[in-house]
C-alpha cells in the first residue's frame, strides 16, 4: 500500500448524487477518522464515525467513506447543498457536495 506524503479530502461521487455518495480520502498517518456533514446554516446532519484507519488511500467504493443521503435521524436529507468535514487527527479539510432529487 502506498503512504501518502500528506492528508488530503477528495470530492465526493457522484456529485451531485441521490440517494448515495462516496467521500475519498487519504492519510499520511494513521488517525481516527470522522466525517461530519452539515446544512448550510452550519447545522451538523450527520456524522460518520469511521474510526480507526491506517495510512494510505481510501478512494474506491470499497474504502471511500460512504453516506447514505440520511441525517442522524435515519431521515433523508432535503435537496440542496451540503459541506462535508473530515477530521482525521489534526488533519482537517472542508469540501461542498449537492443532494438532488
């Protein structure tokens, strides 16, 4: 597996996307990885815990972290745009994604 240089977050897909998305990532060092998702009145919808990952790139189907559309409620979400955080250690980073039905 390849050790990234640095962390990074990566545009989800699709994007815009109904009724599921893909979030890559990747890490230059081991951390607990949680990604929150907020409206746009900065209002958290939902968090994915993702918790423990190794190193390296998650950017295939089968390691990007994945949402399901619904907030903490198990309630979808509205159409519109939303902001996804990734906090992974003291790596943080920000990027817009749109839910469209």
């Amino acid at each position: 597996m390849v050790i990234p240089k640095v962390s990074k977050l990566w545009q989800n897909y699709p994007n815009p996307f109904n009724p599921e998305t893909w979030i890559p990532y990747q890490l230059a060092q081991s951390a607990a990885v949680t990604i929150r998702i907020y409206n746009v009145m900065g209002q958290q919808v939902k968090a994915l815990h993702l918790g423990q990952k190794e190193a390296g790139v998650y950017q295939e189907k089968g390691s990007a972290a994945y949402w399901d559309g619904k907030n903490d409620a198990g309630e979808k979400v509205a159409s519109g745009i939303y902001f996804y955080t990734i906090e992974a250690g003291s790596f943080r980073a920000t990027k817009k994604l749109m839910v469209l039905k």
